[in-house]
C-alpha cells in the first residue's frame, strides 16, 4: 500500500510540474527593421526563458546597477558603422538578445537619463555579450 502511494505521489508532482511549465509562455521575438531580438528578464524563471534561445542569437546585453541589482526600462539604441539605425527598443527587463549582421556596431543604452555607450564587434557565429552598470 505504501509503495503504490508513493508512486501515485510521483506521478502527481510529475503531472503538476508538467502542466506548470505548459503554463509559462515562451519569450516573445520581436522584430525591428528585420532585426529579430528579446528583452525581459524581470524575475528569474522570465531570465531563464529567456537565456534558453540565447544560442540563437548573437548580441546580449545585460543591464545592472553597480550594487548588482538588475535593471530594467533601459533605452537601447544600436547604431551600425555606417551611423544608420539598425536597433532601437525599451528593454523590458535587465536582458536584450539580438541577431545582428556581423559587423561593427556603436551600443547606446539610457537608463535613469544617464547614457552609457559601447562599441562593439558581433560575430556572424557566437555570441557577443555585453554588461553596462549604472
């Protein structure tokens, strides 16, 4: 008797733990000028969600202040060699993932009125990352 309760109480916390992770929405991929990209992460099961597509894309930005507690609302604009607009999004959480073109890019992010600003080159295979703290 002992042993099938056991087992029927696995079966429920499995059962349980199924229909929970049914529950969690996948990241929504927005796109801006073809330029596919996520940002959130308020929470840790929306980072891990998040970071789970992480290999398909290759910028990631991350947003913090100096004490360590992430940041969200932040304003990110990605401009290309060519000074052109390829990026330009709120961030809804501490967490950005782009898929760029390869090539050289100037990183602005604005959180608080205080810009930050990185130049950075995105690789066509990888991921380039990239931290700003305020």
């Amino acid at each position: 008797m002992m042993k099938s309760a056991v087992v029927t109480l696995l079966a429920l916390m499995s059962w349980n733990s199924a229909v929970h992770a049914q529950q969690e929405p996948p990241p929504a991929v927005r796109e801006h000028q073809g330029v596919r990209y996520l940002t959130g992460g308020i929470g840790e099961e929306e980072r891990a969600a998040i970071l789970a597509f992480a290999a398909d894309f290759n910028l990631k930005l991350l947003f913090a202040e100096k004490g360590g507690a992430y940041l969200a609302d932040v304003t990110v604009i990605v401009t290309g060699a060519d000074a052109r607009k390829v990026l330009e999004l709120d961030a809804g959480g501490p967490l950005v993932l782009a898929r760029l073109p390869a090539g050289d890019y100037r990183i602005a992010a604005t959180a608080g009125g205080r810009e930050q600003v990185r130049k950075a080159s995105v690789p066509a295979t990888g991921q380039r990352t990239l931290v700003f703290y305020w």
